[in-house]
C-alpha cells in the first residue's frame, strides 16, 4: 500500500481577503498558515504534499514556501486551470473562477498516483490532532469505499468579521456522516450562529453543530469518482450558472454515499479552527500563532 500523501488546495482566488492570502505571513517567524499545515503533516507522518495551484503563481509559491519545506519532506506541485476540462466542454465566455474544490483535487490524480490522500484547504489551521487522525485513518484502511473527515464544533470556526461558508454535518450514530449540507453564509452573533439563504431568513444553528473545512480523507480510488462524475457537473450545473457554477468535493462524497458506495468516518475535534476568510482576521490569527509559540506547541522558525 502506498503511504498517504497530503493534498492541498491552494488555487482559489481569495476573492472576500481581497489577494493572494494563502502568501501572507502570520507566524511568529513570518511563516505562512500552510507551513503549519505543512509542518503538522509532517510530525503525523506524512512524507509528501501535492500543492494545487495556479501556474503563474508556482516561482511565489516556490519562493516564499517550498524551497524551505522541500529539505524536510517531498513537495510536488499540479495546476489547476479552467482548461483543463474533458472533451467535448468549452469554457463559457467570461468565465474566470476555477471549477471548484473537486476540480482542484482531480487536478492533483497524476502527481497522487493512485495514493490515499488527505484533501485540506491551505488557508485554513486545522490543528495537529486533525492530521494525526486523518494520517491514521489512511494508513490503515483496506477498503476503497472507506473515507474519512475531520469535523469541528461550529463555534469553533466562526469569523467576527463576516459570513463564512460551512458544510453543515448530520451524523449517524456521533461517527459516521449521513448527510452533508452547504451552507453559504453563517454568521456568529451574541445569540449564536445563525445561517441564512436568502438574506431576510435568519435560521439558529446550535453552536456544538460538527461542520466540515474541507479536510477528508480518501482511498486513491476517490480520483475516478472525481472524474466520473465532472461531464454530468459540467453538463447540468454549468448551463444554470455559467460564471460561477463550481465541482464540489462535498458534492462527489455525497453522491457516493447516496449510492451505497462509501462511508464517512467523522472525527470530531475540539480545536480551534483559524482561518483569513477576510483581511481583518489576520490580527487574531498572528495572535493564536504567537500564544501557541509562547506555549512550546511549535518552534519558531517552524523549519530549522
């Protein structure tokens, strides 16, 4: 069996932070959320990490990150472009946003090589424990329908600042996901979070709701399902919203459980979540990363 690898998505556009957040330091050290990401991976085991990326944005990303994480453990490096589409799809005119979080993965099938793979965002801290599950999980799996997710409490992931987007989990049995839902705009207020669909209708979700950031677990089987099922994406969701329409991986896990072909094992943390969804949660970020420097959780700098 191969050893898991890490996947990181790192080609969205950061459109809400205003620029290239996934570039902004935030440590102590002036390190990056994804050396983070990078250097928790590695303690958890992993020895390689594919980087999801836009291709003119590679010599910045070489730069400012992966030369310095390369003498530690393997970086590799795949693009993501709105060109990269099967045959017979064109790309609407105008349209600039990539195709979405299970484009990005399906864009890294060659350079994961049939691996299981850990999928995270790289603007998002998930925590050391979160690796350490996920890394485990993968390790010891067998079975190709067999992915996992690590979940965190609502409360725990909420930005002052604004909105953020959540997959609203619903489990059965406190470990295993039933049902996963995309919410686009949860706000934290002093009554607790509120999630609304149209803007006028403000709904309470119970702050110990679990909810996904986008850091699962699969088999090297999981590419096939992402490219089986993107002709059907680009067939029915992009002619209803040409600009925007995007492949979501939470999409492709769900359809794999509707059908009976996967289960989800959810670990549910109770870390804290951080994360640069707007340019004004960077202050409480760089703080979170000096308390837990000042507390002996990492060394600064991060990579001798």
């Amino acid at each position: 069996m191969k050893k898991p690898v890490l996947v990181i998505m790192a080609a969205g556009m950061g459109s809400r932070y205003g620029g290239l957040k996934q570039m902004d330091p935030v440590g102590p050290s002036g390190e990056l959320i994804l050396d983070y990401s990078l250097f928790d991976a590695k303690r958890a085991g992993f020895e390689r990490a594919v980087i999801i990326i836009k291709p003119e944005n590679e010599q910045d990303f070489r730069e400012v990150l992966g030369n310095r994480v390369s003498r530690h453990m393997q970086v590799d490096y795949a693009y993501q472009t709105t060109d990269r589409i099967p045959e017979g799809f064109a790309i609407p005119e105008g349209r600039v946003k990539p195709w979405g979080t299970g484009h990005a993965v399906l864009c890294a099938a060659d350079a994961v090589d049939g691996a299981p793979f850990c999928a995270i965002n790289a603007d998002d801290y998930y925590g050391r424990e979160a690796f350490q599950l996920c890394y485990d999980h993968l390790s010891h799996t067998r079975d190709e329908g067999d992915f996992c997710m690590v979940g965190y409490l609502l409360k725990n992931t909420l930005s002052e600042t604004g909105y953020v987007a959540r997959g609203v989990c619903e489990l059965r049995g406190n470990s295993t996901l039933h049902d996963l839902t995309e919410r686009t705009h949860i706000i934290s207020t002093v009554d607790g979070p509120l999630m609304t669909e149209d803007g006028k209708t403000y709904t309470w979700l119970s702050p110990e709701t679990v909810v996904s950031m986008n850091m699962w677990g699969f088999p090297g089987s999981m590419m096939q399902h992402l490219k089986d099922g993107f002709p059907q994406f680009l067939s029915e969701k992009v002619p209803q919203n040409p600009l925007k329409a995007e492949y979501f991986l939470p999409s492709v896990v769900d359809a794999q459980l509707s059908a009976g072909k996967a289960k989800v094992h959810v670990y549910t943390t109770p870390d804290k979540w951080y994360g640069v969804t707007y340019r004004e949660d960077r202050a409480e970020v760089v703080e979170a990363l000096q308390r837990m420097n000042n507390e002996g959780l990492y060394p600064s700098p991060l990579w001798p």
